[in-house]
C-alpha cells in the first residue's frame, strides 16, 4: 500500500537530505573530520574528534552503570516482587521513560548540577580522586551530570525489554535448578542469565542508541565546550549536544554543513546501533517462546 | 542422662551459609534497585512540583511571556502553538500511520511487510535530533521556520509508533474471527473493514495517543524548524510557532530565577499533561486487547 511505500521512501529521503546537507564538509574535510579536534568558526575549520570522544565515554559509563541496574530491575519485577506490586512497580519504571528529556535535563541544571558540585564530586574525589576520572574541580556541570542523566533515561528502556526475556524463561529450567538445590540467586546466574543473555545484549545495544542520539537534556547539563579531557567534572560536549546547541550560531554554509556532518555520524551511528540490536533481541524471541509454550 | 546429642546439626555452615549469605545479599540489591528506579521517578516528580509552586497560578497558562524586564507573565502562547503543532502532525502521522500498520499485519506478504517493520523500527530508532535537521535541510533552508516544519518533523517521530502499535493490535485479533468472514464469502477488505476494524479500534486510538505523549515533550526536533518564535499567541503555521519543551529548553538555560521558576511549571504543565494521556493509551489498550479477544 501507500502509506508503507511511503514509510519506506521517507527513510530515504531522510538520509539522503543529511548526507547532502553535509556535502561540502564531507567534501572539505573528508574523513579527516572524524579525528580533527578543531571547532573554530572564526578561522572555519571543523572537527569531530573531542564530539566523538565525548559521545563515547558518556555513552559508555552511562551505560556501565544503568546495565546492571536495569537488570537487578527486571529481575526484581519477574521474581522477587510481591504479586500486586508488580504491575505498579513495572508502570513506574515506565513512566520514568515517558518523562520528556528536557524536564530531566531541567532537573538536571537547577537539581542535580549543585548537589553534584557541592556534594558527589567533592566526595568522589576525596575517595576515588587517584583515578584521573575523578580528578579535578567539582563543577555544576559536566561530563558526570550527562551520564547520571543519560542512566535515568537508558534504565527503563533496558529493564522493560530484559524483564520481556526474563518473563519468558521456562519454569521447569528454573524448578529444575531450584529442585538441584540452588539459591534462588545461583538459579538467576546459572539459568536466567545465560538463557537471557543475547536479549540482555540487544537490550544494552538499544539504550546506547538513545543515549548516544539525546540531544537536549545532555546540552542542558554537559557544559558545551570542546575538549578532551580525562576528568569527569570537567565540561564537554557530544555529538547530539553540539547539534543542538549551535541550532542559532551557525553563522556560514560551511559551519551548517558540519553541524549535518555531525548529525550524518549519528544517523550512522543510531543505524547500525538499532539494526544489531533489532536483530539480536527478534531472533532470541521468536524461537524461545515457541520452546517455552 | 546417657543420651548424648545427635552430632550433627541442622543450621547451615561453612559454604552453606555462604551461599545463603551471597544469595540474600544479590536478592536485596535488585530490591534495591527497583526501589532506587521508583526514588528517582518520586524525586523528579516532586522537585517539579516543589519547584514549580510559586509560578503556577491563572495568569501563567492565560498570559503570554513578560516582556524584557517586567515580572509575572505566562506560556499561553506556548500552550497554543504545542497544542497546534501536534494536532498539525497528527493529522499527518495518524493516516500514514495506520495505513502502514493495516497494509503490514493484514495485507502484506511476509517479504514486503518485513521490510516495512525493519524501515519502521529504523525510524524509530533515528535520533530526532537528526530528523530536525532533515527538515531543516527540507523545508527551511532557502524558506524560514515555520510551525508546519516543525510538525512534519514531530510527524515523522510519531509515524513508527502509531505503525507499530497498530500492527500489535490487529495481530491480537484472532484468525479465526478473519477466517469465519472469510468463509462466508465476503472479500478480504470487506471482512477487515467488517471484522477486524472494529475489534482494534481501540487500539488504534491506544496507538494515537502513544504517539502524541511521545512527541508532546520533544525538544530537539523543533530547534531547528519551529525554535525563534513571537511572543505573542499566533495560529499561523507558516511562521515558527512558540512551544512548551522549546520554552523549557530556553528558560533554563536563562541565568534568571524566575525564568527558572517559569520553566519548572511549564514542565509541570508537561508532565500532567504527557503522563495523563500515557495513563489513558493504556487504559485504551487494555481494553482493546479484552475486546479484541472476544470480552
């Protein structure tokens, strides 16, 4: 029909407009761009190396921590949580991710910035201060106040789709190594966890997307300046807050161009993200549910 | 007194109790977990509302922005140009959307529709960061902002969604329910318009209303199309319109504390308004899954 014809051109189109968009910087800097660390609209040269770093290790902490704790959530909601609470419990966690991300970015300056400066930051340097993440001056803002937010934001996302594979366990495997003797905990790790692994895997692989392409909220709370550093405290910028934050100080064609060129990397980035994701989480779904009924 | 105690005793030890001890230590961590997920959602929420206390009164959702200097002042132009950008955009996605999830679960063959849900999934999966600088690219280089930009972009984020949750439903209608229409003879349109249109009907309005607690927070898709606005209550789409999250994103970014204060009760007006239609959608959904298994 139409309309899916239609879906289908409009993804397109969708990519095609970015990538022509970033013609004249791909052009212009070619694949250079990727590990150049210049951002300078007065002399008009860009680069994407500190945007690029920035995604990457925002991405990656936010998502050390929020794995474990979607996880350790799914589990509690399939099998430690009391019958009735459940369903409220599961909403909730629901609705986290229903909250908009500029709210969340929101809470994120006026909230979180000052108790990170005046609180967590001083208390992690004086414990963990020999690691150089943890080094430096506390600030209100910066790269630890993103990955704090982008965790609230990638947790109910990961825990919904873990607690969908969870749920699908069969319960004579997890009888089985109850009636062998197992705690319930050595049941979870000898069972549940290796029979949901490549689910768990799409599930990580699906917050990264979100947490790599949000925008606002990391604009709001990241500090927005170029530059690689190891401290966490300290301000940064990644590729999506970038876009965003320049949505008004484009001043040349070339500048517009780089600010597609960043989005272009994204898009690729989302891409490639989804389709593995997409592919891991549906082929663990269809033939074990078929095996469990 | 010559029965001595049995040698053996029932309390657990050693690795025992380790494992005890480890198990009950890892249970109450995912407790602790759930419980820290449900404390964020409560201090979100509660901030917002402690926050947002001294802004929200009558002027605030009836007057427009104080000008340069002066106090008080509210988000009514805000409240119009949200309201319009998504009615605009639904009346866009809704259609498309539909139709795409009724052609993929009903009519397609297993190829073609396959392709379609990975298009969509693909979709859904693009930041919408980036679908702001699609149209940007589309409809404003060469034009200007305007207000039906910035619905094409919220639009394009909704379609997937109400495709999707639409495909979900009709496949909850039973086959046999499409194969006793079938059998009496009447065509495979009539039959789902007959049959199965009425059975997710409800879902449908679930899939609509999915869409919309989505795009009605979303930010970054209208800095670029929809983001430098007039101040003043406007309905015309073909100039930027003024909108909630983009008030939100600009005020808080603002060094002013009463900006600030504007931007939590604007974000309270938000939520209220995004978490009640979510709790509506699901109200609908589980309805419609009653009604499309036969009540």
């Amino acid at each position: 029909m139409l309309a899916a014809g239609f879906c289908v051109v409009l993804v397109g189109l969708l990519a095609y407009k970015v990538f022509d968009q970033a013609g004249s910087a791909i052009s212009t800097f070619g694949l250079g761009f990727l590990g150049n660390s210049t951002w300078n609209p007065v002399i008009n040269k860009y680069g994407a190396a500190d945007f690029i770093y920035g995604t990457a290790i925002t991405t990656a902490i936010s998502l050390a921590l929020a794995a474990p704790l979607a996880i350790a959530i799914a589990l509690y909601l399939t099998e430690l949580a009391p019958r009735v609470l459940r369903t409220p419990i599961a909403t909730l966690v629901e609705m986290l991710a229903a909250i908009p991300s500029v709210v969340i970015g929101l809470w994120g300056i006026l909230v979180l910035g000052p108790f990170m400066q005046a609180h967590l930051e001083p208390w992690l340097h004086s414990v963990l201060g020999w690691i150089p993440l943890f080094d430096g001056d506390p600030s209100q803002v910066g790269l630890l106040s993103a990955i704090l937010v982008l965790t609230i934001m990638v947790v109910p996302i990961v825990s919904a789709v873990t607690r969908e594979i969870f749920v699908t366990c069969p319960p004579e495997l997890k009888e089985g190594a109850l009636a062998l003797g197992a705690t319930r905990w050595e049941m979870v790790r000898t069972v549940m966890l290796p029979y949901a692994r490549s689910g768990i895997v799409g599930a990580v692989i699906l917050g990264m997307g979100r947490a790599v392409g949000e925008a606002i909220a990391v604009t709001q709370v990241i500090g927005g300046t170029a530059g690689i550093h190891a401290s966490l405290f300290g301000s940064g910028d990644t590729l999506a807050s970038r876009i965003a934050s320049q949505y008004q100080g484009a001043t040349s064609n070339l500048q517009i161009s780089s600010i597609a060129y960043l989005g272009a990397i994204l898009l690729v980035i989302a891409l490639i993200a989804n389709l593995i994701a997409r592919l891991i989480v549906s082929g663990v779904r269809r033939p074990r549910t078929g095996f469990a009924s | 007194m010559s029965t001595t105690a049995p040698d053996f005793n029932l309390r657990a030890s050693g690795r025992v109790r380790r494992r005890q001890a480890v198990n009950r230590l890892s249970l109450l961590a995912a407790s602790g977990s759930a419980v820290l997920a449900v404390a964020v959602l409560l201090l979100l929420i509660v901030s917002v509302i402690v926050k947002s206390a001294g802004a929200l009164n009558l002027d605030f959702i009836t007057q427009t922005p104080a000008a340069f200097g002066q106090t008080g002042g509210g988000i009514a132009n805000a409240l119009v140009g949200t309201g319009l950008l998504i009615l605009v955009a639904m009346a866009m996605a809704v259609p498309i959307g539909v139709f795409a999830g009724i052609y993929t679960s009903e009519f397609a063959r297993p190829g073609p529709s396959a392709i379609v849900r990975l298009v969509l999934d693909v979709l859904n999966g693009v930041p919408s960061i980036v679908i702001g600088i699609f149209i940007f690219g589309l409809l404003v280089v060469g034009h200007h902002q305007s207000g039906f930009a910035g619905s094409v972009a919220l639009a394009i984020i909704m379609l997937p969604i109400i495709a999707r949750s639409t495909q979900e439903v009709l496949a909850l209608v039973p086959g046999t329910v499409k194969e006793a229409g079938l059998a009496l003879g009447i065509s495979r349109w009539r039959t789902f318009l007959a049959v199965v249109l009425p059975a997710a009907y409800g879902g449908i309005i679930t899939a609509t209303l999915l869409g919309v607690a989505r795009v009605a927070g979303e930010t970054a898709p209208l800095l670029f199309t929809s983001s430098i606005a007039p101040n003043t209550v406007t309905t015309n789409v073909s100039q930027a319109l003024p909108s909630i999250p983009v008030t939100i994103f600009t005020y808080s970014e603002s060094p002013n504390p009463e900006q600030h204060q504007q931007a939590w009760a604007a974000a309270l007006v938000l939520i209220v308004f995004v978490l009640l239609i979510s709790i509506v959608a699901r109200l609908f959904a589980a309805r419609a899954r009653r009604r499309a298994l036969g009540r």
